[in-house]
C-alpha cells in the first residue's frame, strides 16, 4: 500500500467506521480518510463495529469482509437492519463468490486488496456523492412505482421499497430513461460513476431490483434485458423476459 499523500478536505465532517482486524490497513485507510476531512471511528471486529456504529451513526461504512468471529457480511446485515447505511466492502482478489455476496446482502461496493488507498477514498467521495443532498426535480413515476430523489424514498403501489444505495439509484435512473437501451458499461458509467469496474455489480445489482419491484422477478416486465445488448425499463410493463432465459444475463 501507498505512502500517506496530502489529500484536499473533501469529506467535510462526515463520519466514516473502517472495520478491519489488520491494523497496518486500518491505520493507513484511517490516515488517508483523515486527510480527506472525514472523521472517521475505527473497529477490529464484528462487535466492536455494531458497538460503534450504534454509539455513532456512520455515514458510511468501510468493511472488511474476513474478519475473525464475526464475518463482513453478518456485519453488514445486522447494520443494515438497524437503518440505512452505505457500505463498502474490502474482499480479497480473485474471490468473486465473496464479493457476489457481499452485493447480494446490500453492499454498495467493494475494493480488492491489495489497493491503492487513493483509489479507496475516491470510491468513498463517489458513494457519498450519490446519497447526499440533491436537486429537488419532481417524483418519478411509472407503472406503479413512485421515486423520490430528493427524499430518498421509493414505494411500489404505495408501499416503500427498502432498497440499498446503489439499488435507490439504479431504479431512479431507469425511470428517468424509461424505454432506452443502457449496456453494462453505460449503467456502470452513468449510475455507478466509474468508467471502468467489474461488469458483474451491475448485473447482481439488476438481479436484486428485480426482486423488489417485479410481481415475477423469473419473467420481469419492467426491467427487461435487451439480449446482446443490455437493460431497458418498460414502463407499461407488457412484456415479459422470454420463459426460460436467465433474465439478468446479458447475452
């Protein structure tokens, strides 16, 4: 890992929670997101993390996935069932089923190790970005669903939607574009705010909207997938991924 570098006050106060049993990676990310602004409270383990962030609200959390007793993605959900919270996850490289886990349990995103800390802190600032304060533009609506950007609320048919950051954001923005065509890459682009990542976040990401906002997340009407191509949200609804396909796979 890098060696601490001036970083600009970008965090402005916001409180960041490092959960991490190693504590040379602690120590670094801590000073790096220091340097940036934000305050940050710093757990070893599991306990430790949900002692703290219940003393302290986080504003967004960074969490090692393997830590000892108490693994990430445990930490994760009972974090989660106590309100929401964007998360970022530290996975080891090449253990994809782990970071497929990790998106599946509400995970915002995930950095490989070894990283660059730099990388870590600007993936923080996009996070946060998308969660903060935004500009009143009007409810969302279609086929049922209700978004609400500026208060971060979704409902189906009146009922609210609990969905994760990145799911919130994902789903306001295919309202936004009801009818087009987005690939992978331009979804990654235009809602994650990357160019370049592992292609694989955006479809789990699909997979778990799917869930919450389709009658029958098997044959989605809303969000269909375009074979070869990509995803396109169907505002009417009226028709289904073909019967026996794997709806979140891009062909």
């Amino acid at each position: 890992m890098e060696q601490q570098q001036p970083y600009s006050q970008a965090g402005a106060g916001t409180r960041v929670l490092v959960v991490d049993d190693d504590p040379t990676v602690a120590e670094i990310v801590t000073g790096y997101l220091d340097r940036a602004g934000y305050v940050v409270d710093r757990a070893g383990d599991g306990p430790d993390a949900l002692a703290r962030a219940a003393a302290h609200w986080p504003d967004l959390v960074v969490l090692d996935l393997m830590l000892p007793g108490m693994d990430g993605l445990e930490v994760c959900r009972r974090i989660r069932a106590r309100g929401p919270v964007p998360v970022i996850m530290l996975t080891a490289r090449g253990d994809e089923d782990d970071r497929i886990l990790g998106l599946e349990v509400g995970a915002d995103d995930y950095v490989t190790k070894p990283f660059s800390p730099r990388e870590l802190v600007l993936r923080v600032q996009s996070v946060l970005r998308r969660t903060g304060p935004v500009q009143a533009s009007g409810t969302l609506r279609a086929a049922g669903l209700s978004v609400d950007p500026a208060a971060r609320r979704a409902t189906k048919d009146g009922t609210e939607l609990a969905l994760t950051t990145r799911e919130f954001d994902l789903l306001a923005f295919f309202l936004r574009h009801p009818g087009r065509v987005f690939s992978r890459e331009d979804l990654m682009r235009e809602v994650w705010g990357w160019d370049f990542g592992d292609l694989s976040t955006v479809t789990v990401h699909v997979r778990r909207l799917r869930g919450k906002v389709e009658d029958d997340p098997a044959r989605p009407r809303l969000i269909q997938t375009v074979w070869g191509v990509g995803y396109r949200f169907d505002a009417s609804g009226t028709t289904a991924t073909p019967p026996g396909t794997a709806p979140d796979e891009v062909a």
